[in-house]
C-alpha cells in the first residue's frame, strides 16, 4: 500500500509554517495543497498556482492572502516538476473500479497550463451513481487518469457517509 500520511492532518493545524510557505509562494509555481473538509474529507490539490486578484488559488481552492490562510487549509508544499510528471505517468485508468471510500488519485487537464492532480476519498454522489474527489467528479472529460490508491477499509481514515443528492426546484 502506498504512503498515505498525506492525509492525517492534526486535530490543529499549525498556522506558522502555512503562512510562511504562503508568503514565498509565486504564481506559476508548482504546489501542494492539504486541505481538511468536513464535506469531502481530507484532500489534496497538486498544480501550477495561478494569481486571481490579489489571492493566489491552485485548481480553484483559493490559498488566501500571506496573512490569512482558509480554514480548512492544512498544509503547502512546493513540488518538483519531474517528481510530479512521474506520478502522472505512473497513474492508470481504473475510475469505473474505485468505490465509495477509496482514496484515489485524479489527474484533470483542461489544457496543459491547467493540469492538476486531486487525491483524496472517493465519496459517492446519492442518486447519481458518480464519485466526487475533493469536489471533482472523478469521470469528468478533463479526467486524464485515476489511480486507487487504497481501498476503503484498508485505510484508517475517517469515511464520510455519501453526499446528499443535489436539490432542484
């Protein structure tokens, strides 16, 4: 099984070192993001961090001002390109395998620029029949590959129950 300390985070989370890694962080830069949901679990966003207004966000999760970071953000890491373009090459296609509660790699590609990997549990989607990582469906066209990295159960994360179908009126 692989390394899956990525997703324990601390009861707390330490502000200290977020808000440092913030502060030296520049748009273009490969990162990685923890983040904790109380919705999706704990996830994580691997990408090029793009500038939008005076914020900095990575695959839409806005990583806040170098004074203040969300709440639900855990932790940064900066990445290395080759180390990154490794696990892409590495991943496979095994999306219509992965349940509900598996953790599992998605790697989306809008174009090249936008590429970003999302790892984290797969939680089904009531009624719908699809799976969600961190807010991303895990068969969605930008979809270029997925990877399961573990199956429920054989994991000691905290498993959230199904999300709720989607309301219409």
């Amino acid at each position: 099984m692989p390394d899956l300390d990525e997703f324990v985070v601390p009861a707390r989370r330490t502000l200290g070192p977020i808000k440092e890694a913030r502060a030296s962080m520049a748009a273009g830069e490969r990162w990685r993001a923890t983040i904790a949901s109380a919705r999706y679990g704990v996830y994580t966003i691997t990408g090029r961090v793009r500038s939008v207004g005076a914020d900095l966000h990575l695959g839409g999760f806005n990583l806040g001002s170098p004074t203040s970071a969300p709440s639900d953000l855990h932790g940064l890491t900066r990445i290395d390109e080759q180390d990154d373009a490794a696990t892409v090459d590495a991943a496979t296609t095994d999306a219509p395998s992965a349940t509900h509660g598996d953790i599992v790699r998605i790697h989306l590609a809008y174009n090249p620029e936008d590429a970003i990997t999302v790892a984290g549990l797969a939680l089904e989607r009531s009624g719908y029949g699809h799976l969600i990582v961190g807010g991303w469906r895990v068969a969605h066209p930008a979809v270029r590959a997925v990877s399961v990295l573990a199956r429920a159960g054989e994991h000691g994360l905290s498993v959230p129950a199904p999300l709720p179908a989607l309301k219409t009126e």
